[in-house]
C-alpha cells in the first residue's frame, strides 16, 4: 500500500494497522495504548499538528474515530546513532538501476537500531533519491554487490527477475579448508540442498525436514596458510576458552577461498550451508555456535562476499553483470 507521505531524511513513514474494534474509542486512545508509556505528550502533539494521516492523507485529530481508517501514517522520532565506519561505493548508475558495493557491518535497510546507519537511508540522502528500493538483501555482515531500483516505472520488471529466480548470484567464503572433526571429508565441487526456516522471533536459520527449498553449488578454489599461522599467539583455538577446534574464529592452520553459487535464496543460507558441512564461514558469530553478542569488531568482518551478479536486463534485452571490487580480508 502506498504511503500517502513522503519520505523524509531517506527514510518512509510508518505505517500503523487499527484494529477494527476493541476498549478504544479513537485512533488517540489506540496510540496512547500503545505507545502512551513512552512518549505520552509527543503523541497528543502529532495528532494536534495533523502529522498523523490516514488514506488518501487525510489528517487525524483527537477525536477521530478507531473505526474511521484501516491504516494510519506517521513519522518516527529518530534517536541519534553512531555512524558505521565503513562506506559505499557506486559501481553503476542509470534510469533504472543502482549498483553498490556494500560494506560488511552496514544493513541492507533500516531496522531495529539502524535507521539512517544503513545502506538504503545513506543512498537515499546521497543521491537525492526518495522512491530508491533495494531489489534483494544483504546481511548485515555480509559485503558486496546490492542493486537497487532508482525508478518505479521499471521495477516490476527487475522483481520478476528475482522471482524467476533468473538472476545468477555468485559468493566468495574463507573457511577451513578441510571440514571440523565429526564431520567427512567433501569432495568439491558439491551441491548442498535441503529445507530450511527462519522465523522472526529467532535469530538463526533452521535445518527442518522436508523437501528442500535450499540449494548452494559450493566451489574450493584454493588453500592457503592462515593469516599468522606461524606464530604461536595468532588464531588460537577456540579450544582455549571452551569452544571447539575448528568454530567461527576458523581456528589455525589451512584455509581455503570457495565460491557459493546460491539457487534459492533464503536467509542466512551460505552460512547454514558451509557450516553443515563443518567449514563454517570465519568470524561468523552465528554459525556453527551462536557466539555471545558482543560490539562490532571491524578488523573481524565476516568472511563472506557477495562478489558479482548476471542477468538479462529487462529493458536493453543485453546481458549484464556486475562484479565486486571488494577482497576478503583473510583470503591469501
């Protein structure tokens, strides 16, 4: 559903559902209900200001009725935050496509404690671009490629791409190059399928039953030394502190970059993918252990790179790709 405001500072107003009934007489009491322990005043102020808009905007008031509007619009105050140390890089531009060079740590889009410290908002406020829609996500953690659509007009026809599933996605990992005890040896290449949920009040991915709806070509490219694996002190394993030989650190000793061709897409796949096979990616905090959570360590990005993207483009008809200029920081 369109939004009847504009976006402000790089960033869409919220969209809010009323509930069709209930103890609340106006979409006020609703809010109050709501929000009323945090913010009380600033709430009463919107609604006196005519900052909160229903379809077609139209203004609320304090007396306007639950039942009057379905959905409502607002402006969230933003709180102040800390800028990530990395930047973008623009690959392309055109009429219709945006292509970036992600950073790790920077999100895809606004959310939770990133608002304006995202790729979305920052591209957004650069480029004077408001109606700027990523066309896929990155993690948070996860660097490279991201195309996003700078005209509505044509963006529906970059989605269906992306729904097809008729766009090529290649990967590149640093991991152990042989897999942690416990698990067998791979003879690469390999394919790795199986089924795989998300929900949203959980933060890892799950291996469930059933037909796979996951499916990555994982390609060893080369082997190399650990960075520093000559000195006694560099890459201890986690073995010290109570974790196992071979965990996120990715542990001393060899090391290999593979390349993960992903044919679905679903979240966190790379990383459920290698680490089922006992190569979890370096300095993931999430697979194969769920690490304690612990602030931003920018000289450990997660070793995982979005490194190009192919498809046909749908307005020229010619082949495109993309490619990162971004390099692991641990691959040799």
């Amino acid at each position: 559903m369109q939004s009847p405001l504009p976006v402000r500072d790089g960033v869409n107003a919220t969209r809010l559902r009323l509930p069709a009934e209930g103890p609340w007489e106006t979409a006020l009491d609703y809010m109050m209900h709501r929000w009323g322990h945090i913010d009380p005043q600033g709430i009463e102020d919107r609604f006196d200001a005519g900052e909160i808009v229903g379809e077609a905007g139209v203004a609320l008031d304090r007396a306007t009725p639950l039942q009057d509007h379905t959905f409502i619009w607002y402006y969230r105050t933003l709180p102040p935050e800390t800028r990530i140390p990395v930047e973008l890089t623009i690959l392309h531009q055109d009429d219709h496509l945006l292509v970036v060079d992600k950073p790790h740590f920077l999100p895809t889009t606004p959310g939770g404690t990133y608002i304006q410290e995202s790729a979305l908002v920052r591209l957004r406020n650069q480029l004077g671009l408001p109606d700027l829609i990523p066309m896929h996500r990155l993690d948070r953690m996860t660097a490279g490629i991201l195309l996003l659509s700078t005209n509505p007009e044509t963006r529906g026809k970059y989605q269906v791409l992306f729904e097809k599933r008729q766009v090529q996605k290649e990967y590149e990992c640093v991991s152990a190059a042989e897999p942690a005890p416990g698990h067998p040896a791979v003879d690469f290449p390999v394919v790795v399928r199986n089924r795989m949920t998300k929900s949203r009040s959980y933060l890892l991915a799950e291996v469930i039953d059933g037909e796979p709806n996951a499916e990555t070509r994982i390609e060893r490219l080369r082997t190399f030394d650990a960075t520093g694996a000559t000195d006694a002190n560099a890459h201890v394993s986690r073995e010290t502190d109570g974790g196992p030989l071979g965990s996120n650190d990715g542990g001393p000793g060899r090391r290999a970059l593979y390349r993960l061709e992903p044919h679905s897409g679903k979240t966190h796949q790379l990383r459920v993918h290698m680490a089922s096979l006992g190569l979890g990616i370096v300095n993931d905090a999430f697979y194969p252990e769920l690490l304690d959570k612990a602030p931003d360590d920018y000289t450990k990005p997660l070793q995982l790179l979005a490194r190009g993207i192919r498809f046909i483009d749908p307005i020229s008809g010619i082949p495109v790709e993309y490619r990162s200029g971004l390099n692991l920081s641990e691959a040799r």
